[in-house]
C-alpha cells in the first residue's frame, strides 16, 4: 500500500486530467467558447482550422476570416448546373416531351393490338422478356460498333437460334414492338423501322422493283436537335456528320446519283483526296466513304449503259434509306 505523501500526490495528478476530460466534452457539446479552450491550443487557430470552405455559389466569396482560412486550400469545382436560359428553351422542352410522348402512345398502340393475338397469349412472360432483352443488346451493340441498321431479318434468325421452339407467325413483330416500347421509355430512343432500298442490277437504268422492300432498324435520339446540340453531341463527332451532309447534298445536287470519280474530285476541291490514307481528321478517306455505304447514307453500286464508258468497270453512288429519313429531299 502507497503512503500517504504519495497518495496526495496521484490525487493532484488525476485532478487536472479529470478537468480536461469535463472540457473535451463540454467542448463537443458546444458549452465553452472558442477562446476558452482546453490545452490542446483550441480558441482561435483551432476554430480556423476546422472552417470549411465558402459556399460554391458562383461569386467566390467565401467571406470574413472564412475566406482567409481556406485561401490556402484548393478552392472546390463547382459542379455542372443544366438550367433553361430563355423562353426558346422551355418551349423546346415542351414541343420535345409532347413529342416524345406521341411517340411512345403509338408504339404502346400497337403493342396493345397484340393483346388479342394468338402469339401474345403463348409466350410466357419469361421467354418475352429475355428475347425483348437480347433484341435490344442486339440494337445497341450495333449502333455503338459501326452506327448500321439492323435487318430484320437478323433479328428474326437471332429469336429462331435463341428459342427454336416458339417459330411461330409474327412473333418477331411482336417482340420488336415489345422492343420499341421499352426503348422509348426507358433509353429515350426510337427504334425506328426503315424500309431499305434496294440495289438494282441496271445501275442509272433501274426500274422500281416488285418485291416487298427489305424492313431494318436503326436507333434515334428522342431529343430535339437542339437539345441534341446542346447537351449530347460530341465535338469529335461533328467533322463526320458534315462530312456525311456534304456528300449527300453532293449527290443529290447532281441528280440523285453521281459517279464515283466525279466524286472524289468535288472532295478534292475540298481538301479530301481519294489516295490520302492519313488525312488528319478522317485518316483513310476512301474507308471514310465507304463507312456511309455501310451506314445506308448512300448506296455503291456497278454503272452500266452509258454511263459505264469503255476503260473498265465503273461505280456510283445514290442516297439511300437514312440519308432521305433523317436528311431528307430538303435538307440535302
């Protein structure tokens, strides 16, 4: 057992630490002033230390000693604000969503026509829903990969391999519309069907044929063009959009079809070479061109007749599908 003296002595030592514990929590409480703090040199530098920085309202002004205590630190971003700027905006609104909304009421009209349809009653709801999925995981995968339409063909053979089973009449009209729907309400995309012009076999000299046109699908921004403008296009994506106006309005200006190397030479006034392989915002210019074939902006086909001429096989182009859709007669 300690003596006495020594006893004394660990009481005056606990008295003190008992003392700063009371202040830490008074502290914490909110219950002693700043300038009153415990040894730990609270008051004024430990008030400044734990100021946070001024509010990201845009004019920078953090105010008083707040603003002096955070001078130092990174000054915060302050995040991306998407507001309307004029009365143009919110009709642009307006005039988009009544848009948007007609839209998806006729795609949700036909879905509902299927109500009565034998192929909508045999289908259970496991089996749509996967096949509506992979529809479109179909569509999305080719629009992000290479921007080509989707035949419907391809869609038809991707149901038969998912579910041989259910090859039954107009099931993949059923499951396309069931697709369209969910695209319009979900991506804010239109899964719009085309109808896909055909190329014939008497080049300049072809005649309308007989055969039902070919259907496939390509996906379209719900969003007015300028909102598209505004807050989705990319800038990297517009030297190719233009590049696809001028050729477009090119071959439309000479007639709806124009020659290959006639082509080439109104690029050409333009700076675009046919042999430049690595021009320095389309690289390979021929492949370029050759994108919108696939893209279903224009059409290649063989010359024949007069216009083929007699130093070997010659080629032209004439606007296809998407060109007339999303450009048409008067913007090209």
């Amino acid at each position: 057992m300690a003596p006495p003296k020594r006893r004394r002595e660990a009481a005056d030592n606990e008295a003190p630490e008992e003392e700063e514990v009371d202040a830490r929590r008074s502290r914490r409480r909110g219950n002693v002033d700043g300038d009153d703090a415990g040894p730990r040199g609270g008051g004024k530098e430990r008030g400044e230390r734990r100021q946070s920085p001024p509010p990201m309202n845009g004019n920078g002004n953090g105010g008083g000693r707040r603003g002096e205590a955070s001078g130092s630190r990174r000054a915060p971003q302050e995040p991306a604000r998407v507001d309307l700027r004029d009365d143009d905006d919110i009709d642009d609104y307006n005039a988009n969503d009544q848009d948007a909304v007609q839209l998806t009421q006729q795609y949700q009209s036909q879905l509902e026509s299927y109500d009565t349809q034998p192929v909508a009653q045999k289908v259970n709801v496991e089996e749509k829903n996967m096949l509506v999925a992979e529809v479109m995981r179909l569509m999305l995968f080719s629009q992000y990969k290479d921007n080509a339409p989707v035949q419907r063909s391809k869609i038809s053979e991707l149901i038969s391999k998912l579910c041989p089973q259910l090859k039954r009449n107009n099931l993949a009209a059923f499951i396309i519309v069931e697709a369209q729907v969910k695209f319009t309400t979900i991506f804010g995309y239109e899964m719009k069907e085309l109808d896909r012009v055909q190329q014939k076999k008497t080049g300049a000299n072809r005649v309308a044929g007989t055969s039902d046109p070919t259907k496939e699908y390509v996906l379209k921004s719900m969003l007015s063009a300028k909102s598209r403008r505004r807050w989705v296009d990319q800038p990297g994506e517009l030297a190719m959009r233009g590049f696809c106006i001028t050729v477009c309005s090119l071959v439309s200006i000479g007639g709806g079809q124009m020659e290959e190397e006639l082509l080439w030479r109104h690029l050409g006034a333009l700076g675009i070479n046919e042999a430049d392989e690595a021009h320095p915002t389309f690289g390979n210019t021929k492949a370029t061109l050759y994108k919108l074939v696939k893209q279903r902006y224009l059409i290649r086909e063989k010359l024949s007749g007069i216009h083929a001429g007699e130093a070997g096989e010659k080629f032209g182009y004439s606007l296809a599908e998407r060109a007339m859709d999303e450009l048409g007669e008067e913007g090209v």
